[in-house]
C-alpha cells in the first residue's frame, strides 16, 4: 500500500521521535537530510516535515550553514527545565481543580497510582513491564492537563515534557527512581483526593525538584 506524503511524514517523525527520546540518536547529533533519505528511502520533503516537528517539540535544531541536530542540553538547561514543568505541572493541578467532574479525575489517578503502585522498584521487571510503568508514570502527570480546561498550558507543558522525557526514560527504568517516584505521586493524589489542592500542587513542585537529581545523573552518563 502506498502512503501519501502526510502520513509518511508522519511515520518517520515518530520513529526519529522515538529514537530521540529514548537516545538511539544521541543529544548533539547531526541529521543530514541524505542519511535520512537513505535511511527511510523517500524524498526530502516528508523528512523536512519531519524535521520541522521535531523542531517544533524542541528536539531538534537548524543552524544556518550546518544543517540539522539534536538538541543538547547543560546543567542548567536542566534546572530551568525541570523548575518550570515543575510550575506548569503545579498550575495544571489548580486548574482541574475548577473542573465540575472531580469524582472521574479522583477514579483515574487511582488507577494510575494502582498501576504503577503493583510492581514498582522490582529488580525483576521485564522490558515490557518497565515499559508500561513509564507510560502510566507520564500519564500521571497529564491526567490533571486534561481537566485543567486551559489549551495555552497544555501547549506549553508539551514542548518541555519533549525535552524532560529524553531524561526521565533514563532513570525511570531503574528502581530506587521508581520507588521515589511512585511514592511521590502517591503523596500527590492524597492530598488531590482531600481536596488540599494547593498541597498537591507543592507536592507537585517538590516532585519535579527530586527528579531534578535524577536528571542530572543521567546527563553526567550520557
């Protein structure tokens, strides 16, 4: 079957997202457009529309005169990074907390915490396992984005959490981070369900401040 140019744009931008996120493409790498074709056997233009999404999450950059590469980032880049999700994270929490529908957003992050509460910190977990506790782990997070009622914050927090998730799928793989994590969403979700949400909302900020060090780790190892 053959595709048409949008959604073979669309493919290839997920696949070098993918590969991106989970560093298959290092930080500070270059992507030629000729690699790309031959990689992907097509033309330049789905991989400039590509390219030109992945520059839109903030994953890649255009130099003049040089090209395309992966974004790379600095100890500080980190501590702005993670101090300002860690405040649009906070944000979103307080505005679902406007949102009429608080039993459906208290049932979720139950089952969330449920999920990521049952295997948690085990040594033995499988790649699919650790995989799946990722996902609930992020899911956590946009849960309260999806009752905040505000288009403008869930834009902005997806730009960042494009550039954070290149660090959190590092230390979220390994137990101690899992266990602090969980805990921490725990801690989140019951002062959310006592409805102290300006309490869930500095667990919130102070979650983000822990995962910082985790972060920071990873960095130094890449």
């Amino acid at each position: 079957m053959t595709l048409d140019k949008k959604t073979l744009s669309s493919r290839i931008y997920e696949i070098l997202r993918t590969d991106i996120l989970s560093q298959k493409i290092s930080l500070g790498e270059k992507l030629t457009l000729k690699a790309l074709q031959e990689r992907f056997g097509v033309s330049s233009t789905p991989i400039r529309e590509a390219l030109t999404r992945l520059s839109d999450d903030g994953l890649v950059q255009y130099y003049s005169n040089i090209g395309v590469n992966v974004i790379e980032l600095t100890e500080e880049d980190l501590r702005e990074l993670y101090q300002f999700m860690g405040d649009l994270d906070s944000l979103a929490i307080l505005y679902a907390a406007a949102c009429p529908d608080q039993e459906k957003i208290r049932k979720e992050l139950e089952n969330n915490i449920r999920q990521t509460q049952t295997r948690c910190g085990q040594e033995s977990m499988t790649v699919r396992e650790i995989q799946s506790w990722i996902r609930y782990s992020d899911r956590f997070h946009l849960i309260f984005y999806d009752y905040c009622g505000n288009r403008r914050l869930t834009q902005a927090a997806e730009r960042q959490r494009s550039q954070l998730t290149i660090f959190s799928n590092c230390y979220e793989t390994l137990p101690a981070p899992q266990t602090q994590i969980s805990n921490a969403h725990l801690e989140i979700f019951e002062a959310y369900r006592a409805g102290d949400f300006r309490q869930a909302a500095e667990r919130m900020r102070l979650h983000l401040k822990e995962s910082l060090r985790f972060a920071l780790e990873s960095l130094s190892s890449m």
